[in-house]
C-alpha cells in the first residue's frame, strides 16, 4: 500500500471508530418513580424489557411499613431485584426468591425495584412482557 493512502485510512478509521456504538455501551434503562401512599390500593405498571434493558421503579417508604411486589410476565427468565438506596446488596433478589415479595421495610427512604431479563435470555434478546403491582402498608 503507497504511504500517500494511509492518513486517509487512518482517518476513516479513525471516524468509524468514534460514529458506531461500542458493544459495551450502556444498555436502557427506563426509570420511573411511583408515588405510593400506605393503605391504598395497589399501584399497578405494565411495560416491557428487551434483552439487557431495564426497567427501575423507586418507591418510598417508611421503616416498618410493608412493601408488596407482585410480578406477572409471559417470560419465564423475567424476575425483579429490590434495592435500598446506599446499600449495595439487593434487599431481594428474584431470580433465587420468586416472582413475589412482601416484607417490613427496614430504613425510612427510597427503594428500586429493578425488573430485568436473566442472562440467558437476554443474550436471545428475548422480549418480556409484565405487569408489575405495587403496594404499601402500614
């Protein structure tokens, strides 16, 4: 290859390297904060997740009061995760617990529930779609 072509090439590389998306880029993530108010009834949520996207709903609540998440989807492979703001361990995790959860909340704050497609699923890309039910009670 003649010397004269190689700032071109190494220009064209250059741009495909910066205008095409990584591999390892972030996937979405669809968040969405649920007002819920103790003693009412539940709040229900419909979405859908692909592959690695998420989707986290935050909650607030107070020490005690319990917290019920109900998920229903036509995935198998589909769970949720509950995380306590500051805390790096899951409050809850679907995958090795099931697809319900009801329990005292231990610290007044937020809580994320994460809804999310297990490994093997989302590298099929597989498509989920659930319902999720949110509740809250003193």
């Amino acid at each position: 290859m003649p010397l004269r072509h190689l700032p071109m090439r190494a220009s064209l590389l250059l741009a495909a390297l910066v205008f095409t998306t990584p591999a390892w880029s972030a996937d979405p993530v669809h968040k969405e904060t649920v007002a819920l108010t103790a003693g009412t009834s539940a709040h229900s949520v419909k979405g859908k997740i692909q592959g690695y996207a998420t989707a986290e709903y935050t909650v607030t609540g107070k020490a005690g009061q319990i917290l019920g998440v109900k998920l229903k989807t036509n995935q198998p492979s589909n769970y949720f995760n509950i995380r306590q703001a500051g805390h790096d361990d899951a409050l809850f995790t679907g995958s090795s617990s099931g697809n319900s959860y009801e329990a005292k909340l231990p610290a007044d704050g937020e809580y994320t529930v994460q809804v999310y497609l297990m490994r093997n699923a989302a590298r099929r890309n597989a498509v989920a779609s659930y319902s999720l039910e949110l509740a809250l009670r003193d």
